[in-house]
C-alpha cells in the first residue's frame, strides 16, 4: 500500500494524472456536437470508453489503497473481537 500513497505522491504521477487529463479534455470536445449516423454513434462510444479507460486508469492508485485500507479495517475489526 505504501507504494501506491507513494506513487500518488510522486511528481511523476501528477505530471502523469495532468497529461491523463487533457488527453480525457481532447477527446471530451469531440462528444460535444451531437451524433448523427451510425458511423458517429460508434465513433462517440468509442471515444467513451478511451475517456472511461483513461479514468481507470487514474483511479487504480486510490482503488488499490481504499482496497487495502479496507482489508486492514476488518482485519483489526476480527482481532478485537476475538479479544
């Protein structure tokens, strides 16, 4: 866990996390003008799921340390209540 506070923590992850985001902003400008035609339906979705990949990819750092914060919380929960 520590890693990842570590990662978040990084001057690297946030140069990284500034970049994600302007990469979520170009494609986000494209979504703006309204679809019509197939081609444009499939093109739009596909830009979706880029934008919902990059988010993903932003959020696996927090994800993995709630996760594991988490764990760690029951964990001592079990061990208090066997005492």
């Amino acid at each position: 866990m520590r890693e990842f506070q570590e990662l978040l923590n990084s001057p690297g992850w946030e140069q990284l996390d500034k970049y994600a985001e302007k990469q979520i902003q170009h494609r986000e400008i494209g979504l703006h003008t309204q679809a019509t035609g197939l081609d444009s339906i499939i093109s739009n979705e596909f830009v979706k799921g880029e934008i919902a990949g990059i988010q993903l990819f932003l959020n696996i750092p927090s994800a993995v340390i709630r996760d594991y914060t988490e764990q760690i919380d029951e964990i001592r929960e079990d061990i208090q209540d066997d005492d």
